[in-house]
C-alpha cells in the first residue's frame, strides 16, 4: 500500500483571502445545501470553482453533490482538488477514503483511513473502519508510522475484536527488518546474550506487545520465535540480567500462553526443568526480588501460576500489575463468581452433560477485548437500513428489545450485542458455569448493567415463560444431539414475528475439518489438553498441506479452540438444502445473511438484480467458492 504521512498540521493555508467567494454566494450556497435544493446548489458550486479555483468550500459541496447523483468518480476528482487545497486535513481524508471504498478501491480506502489517523489520532469513525477493512487485508511492506494506530485500534477495546485483525497486524509487522530476521531464524536465538538481543529487539514493538496480551498469534513463524524464546528462558533463566525490557517481555509472553492455554509444544527437556523451576518458584527463594520475578514470569509461560501459588505470593507480582491481574486475580475471581450465577437446575440430557464437561474444561472462546460501542444504536433503524428483509407490523419492541442469547459461551458476543442496542435488556445462557463466570468477569469489569446470565440448557428454557424481540444462537445448535429440538426450544420464546440469527457449520466450508477430526478421533471421544497438545506438536513437526490447511483457522493458535475445532464430543454440520428444510419445517423465514460482503460476492456472481433471500441461489455460490461460509452460516429469520 501506497502511504505519503502529512503531519505538518497547521501548515500555512494555500487560501488566499482575496480570491474568496462572496460571503452572499457562499450563504446562497449554504442554503441550498440545507434546503436539499440540489440542482440549484450544484449551479452555483460550479461556478464558484471555476472563479475561486483555489477555495475549498465549492469543491467539498461538488464532490457531496456528485456523491449523492451517483457520480463517484466526479466526486472522487472534485475530492481530490479539496485536497490538494486542505492536505493536512483528516475529514478530508476521511471523505477521500469513502469515495474510494465506492469505488471498490480497497487499497486506496485503507491508505486514506490511515492518513485520516495519522493527522487526527482521535478520529473513531477511521479506527472502526479500518477494522473492518483490514480483517483479510495483509501488508506488503514495513510501515511503522501505522504501528501506534493499529495500537490503539485492539487496545481501545471497542473498535474491534483483536482476533479479527490479528492476521493482518503481523503481517505488517513481520515486514520490519528487525523482526524478520528474528522469524527467519528463530533458532539462532542459542544462549542468554542473544536472548537478550532479541528482547531488546521486541521491547522496540508495543504494538506486538499490545497483541500478544490481546489475543492468540495466529501465525506458525511468531509462535516458533515466542516457543524458542520461551525455552531459552528457561534453559538460561539463571544468567539473564533482570532488566524492565526482560520482565516486560516476559509478562506479555506469560500473559500470552495464558490466553492461549498453553498451547505451545513443551520437549521433554522442558517439561523437567519447569518442574524444578515450580519446586523453587513455590517454596521460599533467597537472592534478589528482582530475579525472583523473573523466575516466576518464567514459570508464568508454562503454567498457570494462580493454581500453583499461594495468594500470598501476589505481593511478589506487585511491580507487574497488569500480569498478576490478568492471570492470577481474574481466575480467582471467576471462581467465586461459579457460586453467584443463577441456574434453572440440573441438566439432564445425556448430549449436553457430555458438551457441558468440554467447556466446563475449556470455556470458548477466552478473550480478552471485544468491540464493545460506546455508542448504542437503535435496532430498528439499524434492521430497516439493513439488507435483512423482515416483515414489519408486527408486535415487536425493537425501540427496547429484550434479547436472549442461547449459549453465550465466555460472554464476548452478549457484551457486545447489550452495548451495541440502544435500551436492550439481555438474557445470556449457557450450560458452562467457568464460561458463564468468564463472562460474568468481564460485564462487572466494563459496566455493562444490561446482561443477565444464566446456567441452563436451551432444552429447558420454555420454563421461562418469558418471550424475546431477538434471539441470537450462533455457534451452539450443531452441538446439539437434535439441533432441531434446540432451534424449536427457541421459537418458542420469541414473540409473534420476533428475529432470530442462527450460525451454523457449514459441511462444504468444513470438509478439510472433517477429514482432520476423523484423524484424531483415534485419540478416543475424550482426549486429555496434554494429548491435545502433542497431537497438534506432531503435525506441527509433519508440516504438509494439513497444517497449511488448519493454520487457515484461528482456532488452531488456542488450545481450548483447537479441540473444538477437532476434537469435539458433538458436532453436526449443514448444508444450504437442509437449512432450507430446517426452516421449513420450523416455521420461521428466511430474512439473508448479514455479511455484506457475503451479499457482494453473491451480487458479483449473479448481477446486481439476483435475489438475495433465495438459498437455492447461495448454493451455487458456496459450490463455487467452498470457503464462502468457513465463518459458518449465520442468517437472520423470522417467525411466521
Ligand atoms: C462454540 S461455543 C460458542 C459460544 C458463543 N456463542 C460464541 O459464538 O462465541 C458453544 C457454546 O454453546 C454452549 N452450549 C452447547 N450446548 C448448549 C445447550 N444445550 N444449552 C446451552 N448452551 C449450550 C456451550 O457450553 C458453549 O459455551
């Protein structure tokens, strides 16, 4: 990507103040603007342009007006001109990278976002933006004027999900010389004097940092560096020099592996020295507190420590505050909040008891930041301007809606969905008690007074006797034994007319999985985290096109994600027919799927006038594009 920094801001205006409009034209002007007068408006800001060439007000109203008719590449060249006039001007900017966007200029969108950024780092319309923009987008060069925004774009918390750019943030960062060299030869790093270096190196990169405590490394050539870097920790814990870059690194890798459950493989070697590292680090050391802590971070990225040590040993975390919070305070506190959560009794059915251990075990997914707006918007306004095609007229509040997520899972989707509808009122239910009090952490720590959680299983759920405006189950119904039964369970709360999204596996996006979950059921149905571990070292070791494959999904770089995406004790998957006939049979309507650029692609292969609502017609377009959908299906329907 092209990108040309402006930061000069307050460069001396190229205005000059006699060859400015009259102020009467200018009020004319802005008249028409006001009174939607268009062609009027459109008159008189071309002539301004052609007598006051130099002016900016008449080139921002021209690229407005040909931005409504239509005209984008008039817009785009009227656009252009105010730039030339405003270069250090972030709306500008901004306006610049709608333009591009359409025009489908994806790569011209993003530089101008950023550019937006670089002149104004407030600027929260271009931070959602690029977030969106840059899921499957990936550097091709070294850029690091982008490194301070991608920064504050996964650490605000609340313009994306980190997982979700994570892709494309070490993209960009592995083009830096620095860390290239570091990935090209991860084992070069041998003793404690080239660990160091290399820590050093790191300490350059906040933004890794910031990454490496938000989320898991979706990236086999950064998880072999943190691998190597972690047990040359360990091998030379008792020559390295205690230094602040040390102990930072060293946090933000502990903080790592606790959010990916200790994924990483562990040799042999490694796993007797941790355990004599465990012996020294639990029992009382002599020697500097300095050393101590280091000694204890590096037990902190084998293990975790909050089921090792004593309360006691918090103190000794004291100048790491962010790490002893992370993975010794909030597991604590997740664990008294177990007791608090209100249940409607016992589960019963034999399929979700099975499913309930998995994630009693392995709670999904564990996050750390969500896209949490601080802005709530009103779901009506939002559905009608939507490509959702909903009946209306009926008795619905969706002004207030209460909502019902089934299987809310650790939380992250209910805490978004309760911030992000103006008014909402959100129940959240699951049948995991460690995920339910993962996402009980997280609404008291951001506030969100909306939420109420719940241990269940959607099975039960009629006893409520409550009913919904929206219902949102994504990623639950196909590990049921009867998805059907689960998706009826849920009808049947909704109000006449009420919404639902479902997400469903795909089994034509899903077929690689498939064949890998046969592989490892030789492991048995319920295999240990440390059989987990091994079995994903070997293919690690093999390497071949099902690696390749698996490191397509994110779920591959987190442990708890890794065995649901291969090893769960219950998984069904779908096709476009048979959602046709699920929903058939449950009496509830197709409304579309909400992924706009799913609704591109489809519009690309069908032409502009196809029918969106038309499954039989997706079909196609998923047999032509078998990873269409590897996000799983998720649609709207509503109730007849
Ligand atoms: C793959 S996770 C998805 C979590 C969340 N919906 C998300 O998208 O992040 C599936 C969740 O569904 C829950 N679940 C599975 N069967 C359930 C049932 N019968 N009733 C309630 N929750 C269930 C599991 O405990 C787990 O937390």
């Amino acid at each position: 990507m092209s990108h040309s920094p402006h930061n000069d801001i307050g460069e001396k205006s190229v205005i000059d103040s006699e060859l400015a409009p009259p102020q009467q034209q200018l009020s004319l002007l802005s008249q028409y603007l006001k009174t939607q007068d268009y062609d009027n408006a459109n008159g008189i800001a071309t002539s301004l342009s052609q007598e006051f060439p130099n002016h900016p007000v008449a080139w921002r109203a021209l690229a407005d007006l040909y931005r409504r008719e239509g005209r984008s590449w008039n817009a785009l060249g009227a656009q252009r001109k105010l730039l030339e006039l405003q270069p250090n001007n972030a709306e500008t900017h901004f306006n610049l990278a709608l333009l591009y966007r359409d025009l489908g200029l994806d790569n011209e969108e993003l530089s101008a976002y950023f550019q937006t950024l670089l002149l104004d780092p407030d600027f929260d319309q271009a931070y959602v933006a690029i977030g969106q923009k840059i899921r499957k987008f990936r550097f091709r060069s070294c850029q690091p004027s982008l490194y301070p925004i991608l920064d504050k774009l996964i650490a605000a918390g609340k313009y994306v999900r980190p997982s979700n750019v994570a892709k494309a943030v070490l993209s960009l960062l592995s083009h830096d010389p620095l860390l290239r060299r570091l990935l090209a030869q991860p084992d070069e790093i041998e003793g404690a004097e080239s660990f160091q270096v290399a820590v050093r190196g790191i300490s350059r990169f906040p933004l890794l940092h910031t990454l490496m405590k938000s989320c898991a490394i979706p990236d086999l050539r950064f998880e072999a560096l943190f691998s190597r870097m972690r047990r040359v920790a360990l091998v030379h814990l008792s020559e390295l020099e205690p230094s602040r870059e040390l102990l930072d690194f060293l946090s933000a890798l502990a903080m790592h592996c606790f959010t990916n459950d200790y994924l990483y493989p562990e040799r042999d070697d490694e796993a007797a020295l941790v355990a004599e590292l465990q012996e020294t680090v639990c029992s009382p050391i002599d020697g500097s507190e300095a050393a101590d802590l280091a000694a204890l971070l590096c037990l902190a990225t084998y293990r975790p420590i909050h089921q090792l040590l004593q309360a006691s040993a918090l103190t000794a975390l004291d100048t790491v505050p962010e790490l002893r919070q992370r993975i010794f305070a909030e597991p604590l506190i997740e664990r008294a909040l177990t007791t608090e959560i209100p249940s409607l009794g016992v589960i019963t059915d034999a399929t979700s008891i099975k499913v309930r251990k998995q994630y009693e075990n392995n709670p999904y997914p564990r996050w750390v930041r969500a896209c949490v707006r601080a802005d709530p918007v009103a779901a009506d306004a939002v559905f009608k301007q939507s490509a959702l095609k909903f009946r209306s007229g009926c008795p619905l509040n969706l002004a207030n809606p209460e909502i019902l997520i089934a299987g809310c899972g650790t939380g992250q989707h209910a805490i978004e969905s309760a911030a992000t509808w103006r008014g909402s009122k959100v129940l959240a239910v699951d049948i995991s008690l460690a995920s339910l009090s993962y996402a009980q952490r997280k609404t008291n720590e951001l506030n969100q007074e909306n939420i109420d959680f719940l241990h269940a299983d959607i099975l039960d759920l009629r006893s409520l006797n409550r009913d919904f405006d929206i219902v949102e189950c994504v990623g639950v119904l196909h590990h049921m034994r009867d998805p059907s039964a689960g998706l009826q369970a849920l009808i049947d709360l909704m109000k006449p007319g009420g919404l639902i999204k479902v997400g469903l596996y795909s089994e034509i996006a899903r077929s690689q999985i498939t064949r890998s979950r046969r592989k490892a059921s030789r492991l048995g149905a319920e295999p240990t985290d440390s059989q987990i571990r091994e079995y994903r070292r070997a293919l690690l070791d093999s390497g071949g096109k099902e690696l390749e494959t698996l490191c397509e999904w994110s779920d591959f770089f987190n442990l708890s994600e890794w065995r649901d995406l291969i090893f769960h004790v219950q998984e069904h998957q779908f096709s476009l027919p048979l959602i046709d006939r699920l929903l058939k049979d449950s009496k509830i309507r197709f409304c579309g799927f909400e992924n706009p650029s799913l609704i591109e692609k489809f519009k690309h292969f069908h032409g502009d006038n196809s029918n969106i609502y038309d499954l039989g017609a997706w079909l196609a377009v998923e047999k032509h594009d078998q990873n269409l959908f590897a996000g799983m299906y998720q649609f709207w329907c509503q109730k007849i």
